[in-house]
C-alpha cells in the first residue's frame, strides 16, 4: 500500500500521515499500540514484528515518534544509502530527558559529539579510513592468543563448580578485557565500568523514569569524565599500543580529521561498543544453543560447526536488536514515502528473520548456509568495524565451553532483559552440570586441542553435516545411485528441483543435483565414474558402501525451476539427467505441458532411463547414439512456443550450442547449468591488477595480479559468501555499478553477461586492469 507522509507527527502522537489524524497508521490498530519499550517487542522482537513484516513492513509509531521498518531488503537498503538515510539520530536519547536530568549532565561537562556511529559523509569515511588498521582480518589474528588465556582463565575458575551465572562468571568481564586490551585502555577499573557503560545503554536507548534518570545522569556524567582521565594518562604514553593510542597520534597528525572533540566522544563510545554488544551476543548464543540441545550436541561433536553456528545465533538471536536512521530529504522506503526528517527505528532482529531472505527464517539451524547475510552488524559504510572481533570472541567461547562442559545445560530460571529498543541480551544466565563428568578429569590432554578458526566470515566449506549412505545400487555402466539419510536420523532439509547437495570425503568436495523426491526424508544423488577426473567419483565408486557416514554440504539451489511458464522444454544429456528429472516430476505433479529429451552415449550407459519413462512416457524421447538417435536442436528450440522455457543439463558443447541458437530469444528462456568450469587459477604473469572501488561502504580496494577480487574484497573486512570459488555456484555474485567486467565463471548466460551489472567475485576481473565500481 503506497502512502504519503505530510507532517512528521509530533513525538506526542501525531499521526504524520497527510489525512489519518491520529490514529499513527491508516490501516492498522496494531501500528498504532506498537510499543517498543514493553509487552511482546521486549520478549521477542522479531515474532513481535511477523505481523508488521507480512502486512506492513513500514509503518509509523505515534507511541515512539519514529518509522519502523521491518523487512530485509527495506533495512539493508536503508543501510546501503547513508546519505539520505543519515546515522546522525544514532545516539540521540530515544525517550527525551527531563531538565534536571541535563542539568546534572552540564555539571560534569558532558559535551557527548558525534562518533563514529552517528557522523555524516564526508568526515566519517576521512575517519574510518584512517582508523580502520587495527580492525583489518589481517591485524586482528594475533588477538586471538589474548582471547584464550583471559577465557582459560575464566573457565578454569568455574569449571568444578557445577553451577555458574556465565554472564557473571564469564560474559561480560572477558569481552570488557578484550576490549580494553585491545583499545589499550587501562584494565584497573572494570566494576566501575560495568556500571557506566549500563548507564549509557539506559541513557541512550531506554525510558527510565524520572527518578532514574537523575541516577543515570551521574553515571554518565562520570563517565565521561574516566574516559576524559584516560585519554590524558594515554597521552602520556606516545608509543602507546592499541586503538585509541592508534586515535590519539592521528588526532595529533591530522587533527581537522580526528579533532579533539571526537577522541573523548569515542573513547566512551568504543568502550561500550566494544564489549557490550559482545557480551550479550555471546549470552544470547548460549542460551540459544543450550535450548536447542542437537545443535549444542553437534557442535561438541563436530567444533568445525562453530563459526556457522556463532552467525545463526547472531542471526537468530543478535544483541544489536534496531539501529536509527533519519532522513535528509524526501525518501521512499519499500512503498511508503517518507519526508524529510523522518525518524526510523529499522529492526533488524525483524529483519534477520524475514521469509523473503531466510527459508524457515524463524527456526535456528546452525547448518543455515546464509546465515552470514544478518544484518546484526549493520550493513555498508557504517557496518560495525569490529564485527570480527566479535565473532573471534565468541568462537573461542564456545569452543572452550563445548570442550570442555560438553554436558552443559540451562538451569532453571527467569530470564530478565535490560528494557531499551536496541539492545537484547539475559542480564544473568545460569547454567549447571555434573562435575564429576568433566571430560577433562578422565583426559586431561584435552585441554591442549584447541582449535583455531580463521578470521572472518565462516567460509561455506566449514558448513557440513553428517550424513548416512542407506543405499549404493549400479543403475548403468559407470552410474551408482546414493541414498543418504541424517546421521543422528533427523530430518533433513526440503530441497526443490535443480538443487544439489556437496558430498565432503577422502578429501573430496564434489556436488551432485539431486534426484529423488523432495519431501523424503532421504536424498539420491547419481554418481558417474570419470576415470579421467580428479579423482572424486572414482573414490566415491570404490569406497562408498552403505552404513559408511559422510559430509554433507546443502542442499543448495542454483538452478530453480521457474513454475510460471506456459510450456517447457527439458534437455538431459548423461548424468545431466538428474536435476532434468527432478524437475520433470515436478511439472507433471503442476500439470504443466513439457517435453523432456534425454541423450546419451548408448541406453545402457544412461541413467535413469526406465524411470523416466514409467513416469513420462508421453513426454519423454530417448537419443542414444549408439542407435543412431541424435538430438536435434535446433529443431527442439525453433519449436518452443512463445513463453516457453528451456531448462538443459549437460555437457558443455550441448549448453554451447544451445545459447546460440537461443540469443535471439527473450531473456532467461534458457536455464541451464554446468558441470564444472575451465578456472585452474590465476596466473600472475598473465593477470593484471585493478582497482575496485566498494560503492555502499566507501571503500577502494587494490586487486593485485595474483589475488582474485573475492580475497582483495574480505581483506578489507567486507563479507562476501562463497562456495565453489571456480565460477560454478553464483554464491559470491557482487553488484557491478561501472566499469568492464572480463566474465569467467560458467554461471551467467551469455545475455546476462552483456548487461554488466554483476559479476562473480571469486574468478571474474576488471578487462585489461581497468576499475571497477561495485554495490557492497
Ligand atoms: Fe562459486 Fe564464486 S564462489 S562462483
């Protein structure tokens, strides 16, 4: 529904919509009693919001005087344009202060300035840009030693307890010390910045009373005098090491980009930045985890599950719950037109669980392969600089704890939660276990297996389940089938036609569509031996027998059926079959007219084919060579009717031939997917560098001749998913704004290729050095 907003209501109530008087939303009772400071927002903000995300996705809060914005694409477009969509109201009080509440501010000197957090173009990217070393993948490994001995430490002070509050014990000290250490602020005063730094939480995102914010006043007001002493005993040291030493020489070097002002606003933002959202991440993760008890057991199996794990609890259930924005001019979000001046509450807890983005996006799975596309840290040029940091933190907790307590459970308890609209996160969490059953009593070796995790986003690779073959059975010369069901007999994901999973053994990743029936609790994947191959299918014929357990990576789909067209037209050719026929089931089920033609060397060395046609007769022609039978393409292509579809597997002179004879077709008439791609790597002495700039987060990365774009891209802590990293699965497709690319993944069609507005990171380049502008 589009509407258009007149007058900004007042913070009062006034509904801003030209027309609606009062009400705060013309169609919805339940925009107009939203209240993010109690009831269902404060128990689960993303399910307080479902309505809101399928009815309303931005609607206007007379009870907050902001716009809530609740969906994924709305919320990352938001990030995506800092411009318009300012970050100045970031850490404006959410609830006005009373006067005396001001006053007690004024007496302490309180001259709080915009942070990095809530600055405008151009200053803040000036600042980051020259502050943002320390926080670079390549900087931050060597905290990771740091991270270990301060959690041992923890750990070792609980561990024959058999009860403990692990906020308390644990959770928040370890993140403040970090975080401490890593600015390189003195650690002597952690009580009294526990206390602080909840006072600035309350201050800035909450609606304390009257009474309460005189209290919370004084705590500011002292804090930021601590965070003015700190500052002079840091200037004291000029080779000082950490982030704010780093600030303090760049205030002295550069001081109209890094002024005064700015230090002492940051030096009490960071503190709370750096460890409050951390703490509560990291008890969020345990609670969710110890209340979704297979997940917990798998990662204590299998500890490789923990950095996938660590981005679906902070997908699930992140501590950053919304963030602010505010309009420098007219604006449109989803279908709602904004004024100038609007105030935005954008929800990304909402937002990380929205269907149109997360499949089953309400129910945790750590097995969730784009679990990493949350929104908790923000998105584009403000995106939260010390997200990996974070993520090294609550690796290494996990895997210490799961370790170590892998009997670890939830203790009976109430669970209370600090009432703000932004951040979420237990205040205590209890949990207990029998330590008499500490593995570390029977095998005290464990405590030296540790494990460590590279820095940044999980990789999709790390992503893998266990698997169960049930069955291998010769269905041709060459081809056995493999069923395959969840090792600990669980359901497995639904999956849909043209999706294939990644089998993980003897070091072996090779994918195979699926070709089964979706809604089976079983996979069937076809498997042809190439002798002259890598190796893989040959150790999958030689090794596999049924009862063996595996790796399983996916289901992944990057071949969708289109279930819209009018007719379709199913190429197969060898073991290409097994995503045709997937998709032949299924638009016999729709009823949908096809034809499906399947080629082959000889019948014998063809899959499938008495299947096929016991279920498609009608519509299915066999062309084995060995009997003479040809297919004729160009004949099957000049017969499609208008708006029909062509949906081919095969090898790659069939694909070849059917996008020339397709080009003057209507676009996307041809899907088709490939079995493997020419990428064998970069050659330095034939490749040459470019630059690429990063448009939403202001960034210029240099792509040296011996390093693809995807590598240059996360160096300078920007996460892109991948997968294949040959041009085969699309999962690293990046945004082309400008510039000429030189394709060379087999993912986009020949048409898609021509109009240059994306390209896959991971192999794709500038043509001949040129630059490049992407939309990350
Ligand atoms: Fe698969 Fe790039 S990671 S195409």
């Amino acid at each position: 529904m589009a509407e258009t907003a007149g007058e900004i209501g007042s913070k009062s109530g006034g509904c801003p919509v030209s027309g609606h008087g009062g009400s705060g939303c013309p169609v919805s009772e339940l925009a107009a009693n939203f209240d993010a400071f109690e009831g269902p927002y404060q128990v689960d903000p993303a399910e307080a919001l479902r309505w809101s995300r399928d009815q309303l996705p931005v609607f206007y809060s007379p009870k907050l005087g902001y716009w809530i914005v609740s969906r994924y694409d709305d919320i990352k477009a938001v990030f995506r344009d800092n411009i318009l969509f300012s970050p100045k109201n970031v850490l404006e009080k959410i609830s006005p202060a009373i006067p005396e509440a001001m006053e007690v501010l004024k007496g302490y000197g309180y001259a709080m300035n915009r942070t990095m957090v809530n600055e405008d173009e151009p200053a803040h990217m000036e600042r980051r840009r020259a502050l943002i070393g320390h926080f670079l993948p390549e900087n931050l490994a060597a905290n990771q030693e740091m991270i270990r001995r301060l959690t041992r430490e923890k750990v070792d002070a609980f561990i024959d307890c058999g009860r403990v509050d692990l906020v308390d014990a644990m959770l928040y000290e370890v993140p403040l010390n970090v975080a401490l250490h890593f600015l390189g602020v003195p650690e002597d005063e952690i009580a009294v910045l526990r206390n602080f730094s909840l006072a600035h939480s309350v201050n800035t995102w909450g609606k304390p009373t009257p009474e309460k914010q005189i209290e919370v006043a004084h705590s500011v007001g002292k804090f930021w005098q601590y965070a003015g002493s700190v500052i002079e005993k840091m200037k004291a040291e000029p080779d000082g090491r950490g982030w704010m030493h780093e600030t303090i020489r760049k205030n002295a070097e550069i001081p109209d980009v890094v002024p005064d002002s700015y230090v002492h606003s940051m030096m009490m933002a960071i503190i709370v930045a750096a460890h409050e959202t951390t703490s509560l991440a990291s008890a969020n993760m345990f609670k969710t985890l110890l209340s979704h008890r297979e997940a917990w057991d798998d990662i204590c199996a299998d500890p490789s599950l923990i950095p996938n794990a660590v981005e679906e609890c902070l997908r699930y259930a992140g501590s950053i719950v919304a963030w602010r924005r505010q309009t420098t001019g007219p604006a449109r979000v989803g279908d709602v037109d904004l004024p100038e001046g609007a105030k935005l509450l954008i929800v990304q807890a909402s937002a990380n669980q929205d269907e149109r983005h997360f499949e089953d996006g309400d129910t945790f799975d750590i097995y969730r392969d784009n679990a990493v596309d949350h929104l908790t840290f923000g998105y584009g040029a403000h995106q939260c600089m010390g997200k990996n940091i974070g993520r090294m933190e609550m690796r290494i907790f996990l895997e210490e704890v799961t370790r170590r307590l892998p009997h670890l459970r939830l203790a009976e308890q109430e669970f209370s939660y600090l009432p703000n609209t932004s951040f979420r996160g237990p205040d205590h969490l209890w949990v207990e276990w029998d330590s008499s059953e500490n593995p570390e009593r029977r095998d005290p070796g464990l405590l030296d297996r540790t494990l460590e995790f590279p820095v940044g986003a999980p990789a999709r690779k790390d992503i893998a389940r266990r698997i169960r073959v049930t069955g291998v059975q010769t269905v041709a010369d060459r081809i056995v089938q493999l069923t395959v069901e969840d090792a600990h007999g669980r359901a497995l994901p639904n999956w849909s036609p043209g999706a294939h999973i990644e089998l993980c053994l003897g070091g072996y990743d090779r994918k195979y569509s699926l070709c089964g029936a979706p809604g089976e609790n079983a996979y069937t994947v076809a498997v042809l031996r190439e002798d002259e191959g890598r190796g893989g299918s040959r150790y999958i014929h030689d090794t596999v027998k049924p009862g063996m357990e595996i790796r399983m990576r996916g289901p992944h789909n990057l071949f969708r059926l289109d279930e819209d067209a009018e007719h379709y037209l199913l190429v197969a050719g060898g073991i290409g079959i097994t995503p045709i026929l997937a998709m032949a089931d299924r638009l016999k089920a729709l009823g949908k007219p096809y034809q499906l033609h399947y080629a082959g060397r000889s019948r014998a060395a063809m899959a499938f084919v008495d299947r096929a046609a016991r279920d498609h007769g009608a519509a299915l022609s066999v062309h084995a060579r060995e009997d003479g039978a040809r297919m004729d393409l160009p004949g099957l292509v000049g017969a499609l009717p208008e708006g029909g579809r062509i949906y081919a597997c095969g090898p790659e002179r069939m694909i070849t031939a059917l996008e020339d004879l397709t080009s003057g077709l209507p676009e996307g008439t041809l899907r088709f997917e490939h079995f493997s791609s020419h990428n064998t790597g970069l050659d330095p002495e034939k490749e040459q560098a470019f630059e690429a700039e990063l448009s939403d987060s202001g960034l210029t990365v240099q792509v040296a001749a011996d390093q693809t774009l995807l590598d240059a891209i996360r160096a300078a802590g920007i996460d892109v998913a991948s997968d294949c990293c040959e041009g085969l699965c699309g999962s690293c497709e990046v945004q082309v704004l400008d510039g000429d690319v030189d394709h060379r993944d087999v993912v986009l069609s020949r048409s898609e290729r021509a109009e240059n507005n994306r390209m896959m990171a991971c192999c794709s380049r500038a043509k001949n050095g040129g630059r490049l502008r992407l939309g990350l």
